[in-house]
C-alpha cells in the first residue's frame, strides 16, 4: 500500500487504508482517527469541539433539530422531537448543556448537544 499510512494500531497490520476520515484495518476491522487528522479541524488550539448526536461538530449560529421528545419543568407538553431550534449558541453550561438557544413556545433554555442534530 502507500507508505505514508500508518500501520494499524490494535494489529501492526501495514496493509491500512482510508476511508473518508478514518482509517481502517482490513484484517482485524479496527477502524480510527489518525492523529494528524487534528491538523484540518476547525477548532483552533485549546477551543473545544461540541458535536451533535451523531457526530457533526456544531458551530454558534447553526440550525439543530431535536431528536428525542424532552421534558420541560414547569411545560406540560414538553419538546417534541423533530423541533427545529435555529440561531444557536455555544456555552459552558451546567450538567453538560452546552447549547444556549430560544425555542418558539418556550422561550430561553439550554439543551445537550447530546439530544440535537445538525439541519
């Protein structure tokens, strides 16, 4: 194969190769990140990445849809899944919800990325 493909880790294996972002081990089907994949994301150094519920890395101003129907202390309906939340912005909130935003309906609140994905 290409001699600038790493060797697999989990097998030594050199016969890698790529597919789109990972590399992949024919042998042992080990699939991972390599390390210099680092060097073309679109954070800057020290900046964290907060990624959706299936891996899109969210940006401020992007458009989220939820993906699991949430409850809503104080609501008696709660969010449905498949609500669309648009603007939003990213924080260093508490226990984990690290998304700022305003949803039609309920007003100001915060989400998990974990329970959003990318539109």
């Amino acid at each position: 194969m290409s001699d600038n493909l790493p060797p697999c880790p989990q097998c030594s294996s050199e016969y890698t190769y790529e597919m789109n972002a990972l590399m992949v081990c024919p042998e042992c089907g080990h699939e991972w990140v390599p390390a210099d994949a680092g060097d073309s994301a679109p954070a800057v150094a020290g900046e964290r990445v907060i990624k959706d519920a299936v891996g899109n890395v969210l940006a401020d101003g992007d458009t989220v849809t939820v993906v699991k129907a949430l409850k809503v202390k104080g609501s008696v309906s709660g969010i449905k899944a498949g609500t669309k939340v648009r603007n939003i912005r990213l924080v260093d909130g508490v226990d984990g919800h690290d998304i700022d935003c305003r949803i039609e309906g309920f007003g100001a609140m915060q989400l998990k990325s974990s329970v959003v994905k990318k539109a």
